[in-house]
C-alpha cells in the first residue's frame, strides 16, 4: 500500500506558509507536544491527522481559512484567524483557544465536537464559535461543572450560553440562532419583549439530562423593543404550545453590558430571554357565595355597594397584609377597575373585591402566588375586566390547591390531595358553592340556601385588621359584635354608618347594631343563635 507518513517530532512551530493538502491515504503525524503553524492557507484533509498528545495545530492570519479534518480528531486548536471556516466537523479532544481574541469558526452546517476533558479558552466578543447554519458546537460528556459555549449566530452577535448538567452526564450540543420564533424553531420572528437571539439545546441521549443554563446578550445589539432587562428570565419553549416561563423564573439581569440570567432544572430544547410577556400565567373561574350578602329571594348576592361613591376602583387596603399578604408575582400596574364595570346590572353586576391564593399540595401552608379579583351576584369570580377569567401567574405542570377569602368573610380553599392542575390556554372551573367538601375541612362553609342547595363563606370577622383574623366571635375577647358597636357609637346603638366598611358585613353600604339588616345579626347567624359564646375560626 502506498502512503506517506510524515512526523512533525520536535516542540517547535513549524510555519507552512502554503496551502496544506494531505492526500487519501496519507498521514500527516504530529508528535506530543509539537505544534503545527499553518498561515493564511486551507487546511484540507483527505487522510490522516495522527495528532500526539498535547500537540497543536495553530492557524492564523487575516484572510479567510478553511479546515477539513476528514474525520481526525485533534488534540489542541488555536484559532489566531480572523475567520476559520470548517468544511466538515471537527473534534477538538484538548484546548480549543483563542488566544489574540480575533478569530471565528464558523461552523456552516458542520458540529464542532469538544471531547470530554476539552476546553475552551481565550473567548470573548471577537473571538468566538459561529452557529450560522445547522452545525452545532457540542460537548462530550457534560457534568455538573459549568462549560460555557462561546457561540454567537453571526460574526457580530456573541451569545455564550453556560450549561451544567446536573442530571445524567451526555454529550450536550448548542446552537445559537438568529431569533426566537413564535413556535420556537418555525414560526414568525419574535418582535417584542424578547432577547433577540435564541439556543437551540440538543442532548445525544433522550432524557436524563437537568440542565442548568446562564445566557448572556449585548444591550445595544440583543434586546428587542419592548424588553424588560429588570424583569426578565430563560424561557424555554414547550413543543406544540407555547414559551415556557415560570413567574418564579423573574428577575433583574444580571452584569452591565452584557447582562445575564440564569434557570436550572431544564431539559433541552430551545431556549430564550423573555420578559412578563411570555411568563407563564393559567386560567381559573372560581365561584363562590359569600353569606352575608346573600338572599335566598334572589339565589344571589347583594351588589349594594358598587353604588358607594367610595367603593375603591383600586383593591382594597385590607389586601395586602395580614394573611392577605401576597405572594409570589404581582402586576407592576396594580389592581385597579374602570368605572364604567360597576354600571354592569343584573347576574354579573360586581359585588366586591375577593383575595385569590394558590398553594403548595404539599403544604398547603406555603403560599406560592396570589392575585386580586372581582365578585359577581351569582358568584363568579372574574378579573380585572369584570367578565373574563381570572388570570394568575403560575405553571401549567404544577398543581395548586385554590384558596379563595373576602375581607370579613373566612377564608376557604380546595381540599388537601394533589391539587388542581390549571391550563394557559383553557379555564380551569371550580364551584365552591355546590357541597361543603369542595372545601377543606368540616362544615368549613354556611348552608345558605336549600332549593338550590349552596353554601358561601361564613361572614362577620368585622375585625379582620387585628392579630385574630382568622375567626368569626359574638362574645368574648377580640369579637367582631363590639367592632360593629364602636362603629356606630357605644352609645348611640341604634346609629348607622354609611359607606365602605370592613364592618358593613352584609355588604348593603351601612353599618348597624340593632335594626332590620344589621350586621350583628350576621355574626350571630354564623356563631350559631343558640350558641352565642361559640367562635368560627377558618380551615386552612
């Protein structure tokens, strides 16, 4: 068999100034430690690059440089080109380096493949791995020690993404493209609110892998109309519905110029920086009647108050503190109402402002995300448009338990189990007013009607703003009956007092002690008349 085996044996730069060809069936063998220098010429290999350990092909110059390996695999690349084009792929089992931050690779359609214990050095704005086209730069055997892929989509886009991968160690592949798009890789460009770039994630084995990701964008050439950078975090798209990005995912960026943010718990796919645009928020239409409003003349509630001229078209005060204190996300703009909603009459004119909460199954202690929503007559709970459904941060792959409570009504959640799971695309129902065991605990509602049969919250915690705001008392200390008295005067019982009160609890725009439609007979009702001295304390 004819060949031609040449050895580069001595640790000293050997400068090929002229276009280097190493035919079929030829080596080209370069001993341990030696390094190859190959100036402003093509690099093609039809054979055999026999790269000894710790040796080095350097290629340089100002001219673009194009390298095939045929399949070689080598030890150390230095990259001192402007521009190195590969025209297959390439393994690079040592140090790939950019040493005078001012070279490319530019990868077309072909992988740049990092073996195990590869790294990557000299890395920068100017000096990086182009994903232009369908190549990949890829890493063997990725573990739990962070490897950056200094990878950009074009020669002046530098988009590092820094993968860990605390799941099954694989070999992990990254490509940069040009944009996100609205499916993710098909679809239209994204214009707004995004990061103008997106990763594409590959792993060589399907599953195992729990990827932590920290990407990186330039201010000035990245960031889309629209975009956030103080609210922001990765998105990842969801086959087949939409950018998946949990509201515990947001933050500020990190750095100035580049910025950074950083998620864990990924698997691959396509990934982005996304702002509260794309973060994820699930449907729910809860229903539920509160008793102190309630006639079973109607079969609904009282929209008395609406008509106040104090009623708030900002959430009230109450809803913020004590155990209305909010978790998770909330809207930078607030809860707030156009006026013209409480001129809506009939089944769905707007009773009052309620308090949503979605908790842990686990511990349904923990409140993991809370919103602010309106009532209707016949029980609905809608937002902030007073028709649509309630929509609230959180994930459509995590169940919640559903707790729902007014400022002096108890407050009443779903039951303990594995909670309710919720959709971004379709509205979750869930009617507390059919049965006490939609809710936790015994008896944890008031019957307030037989024909239908409903029940609502029970009313009269008038004192919702003090320490125990967690129970209804007629008697006693700390009861709601003497908050009412001194409404309306200790002395002058028989008083009324106007408006929009945490006291007013059958919700009809007055506070009274004695007379018809008082609200200490509310508190009695939910005591129990015979027992007066008995104490309603909430199930949560």
């Amino acid at each position: 068999m004819r060949y031609l085996l040449l050895f580069l044996c001595i640790s000293i730069t050997n400068i090929l100034s002229a276009q280097l060809t190493i035919g079929n069936g030829i080596t080209l063998g370069i001993s341990g430690n030696a390094v190859v220098t190959v100036s402003g010429m093509d690099i093609n290999n039809q054979g055999t690059i026999a790269a000894g350990p710790a040796s080095t092909l350097r290629v340089q110059g100002v001219a673009t440089q194009c390298l095939r390996t045929n399949g070689s695999p080598l030890q150390n690349l230095v990259v001192e080109q402007t521009q190195l084009d590969l025209l297959d792929n390439c393994t690079v089992l040592g140090i790939l380096s950019f040493p005078v931050q001012g070279g490319r690779v530019i990868l077309g359609n072909n992988d740049l493949v990092l073996g195990t214990d590869a790294t990557v050095s000299g890395h920068g704005p100017n000096a990086f791995v182009v994903t232009n086209n369908a190549g990949e730069m890829a890493k063997q055997n990725l573990g739990a020690v962070p490897f950056t892929f200094p990878v950009g989509n074009n020669a002046n886009s530098y988009n590092p993404l820094t993968l860990a991968e605390n799941g099954t160690a694989d070999e992990i592949s990254v490509r940069c493209t040009a944009s996100p798009l609205t499916n993710g890789d098909s679809g239209a460009p994204i214009g707004s609110d995004m990061v103008n770039t997106a990763w594409e994630v590959k792993e060589a084995n399907a599953g195992g892998s729990s990827l932590a990701a920290t990407a990186q964008w330039s201010a000035t050439e990245d960031e889309l109309p629209g975009f956030v950078r103080t609210d922001c975090g990765i998105a990842r798209y969801n086959t087949g519905t939409d950018w998946d990005l949990p509201p515990a995912g947001m933050a500020n960026a990190a750095g100035s110029d580049p910025y950074s943010r950083s998620r864990s718990g990924l698997t691959p796919g396509i990934l982005a920086v996304a702002d509260e645009a794309f973060m994820n928020r699930v449907l729910v239409s809860p229903k539920v009647m509160l008793s102190g409003p309630y006639s079973t003349v109607t079969d609904q509630m009282s929209d008395a108050l609406r008509s106040l001229v104090d009623f708030p078209l900002s959430a009230p005060a109450t809803y913020g503190s004590g155990k209305f204190t909010h978790a998770g996300r909330q809207p930078i703009s607030g809860y707030s109402i156009d006026p013209a909603i409480l001129s809506v009459t009939g089944s769905n004119a707007i009773v009052d402002w309620v308090f949503l909460w979605f908790k842990d199954p686990a511990n349904p202690a923990t409140n993991l995300q809370t919103s602010i929503a309106l009532l209707q007559r016949d029980g609905d709970v809608v937002d902030m448009d007073g028709v649509s459904p309630v929509v609230i941060p959180g994930n459509a792959t995590q169940n919640y338990i559903l707790g729902i409570g007014h400022r002096n009504h108890l407050t009443v959640r779903s039951p303990n189990g594995s909670g309710l799971n919720f959709s971004e695309t379709a509205t979750t129902v869930y009617d507390f007013t059919t049965a006490q065991n939609k809710a936790h605990g015994t008896n944890p509602m008031r019957q307030v009607d037989t024909s239908p049969i409903k029940f609502g919250l029970y009313a009269g915690n008038a004192n919702v703003n003090v320490a125990s705001n967690n129970n209804v008392k007629y008697n006693g200390s700390a009861n709601d009956r003497t908050v009412i008295l001194q409404t309306v005067g200790i002395l002058t019982p028989n008083n009324t007092v106007a408006g929009y009160r945490n006291d007013d609890l059958n919700l009809d725009g007055l506070v009274k002690y004695n007379g018809s439609a008082n609200d200490r007979t509310v508190i009695l009702q939910t005591v129990g008349i015979l027992t007066p001295s008995n104490t309603v304390t909430e199930q949560l």
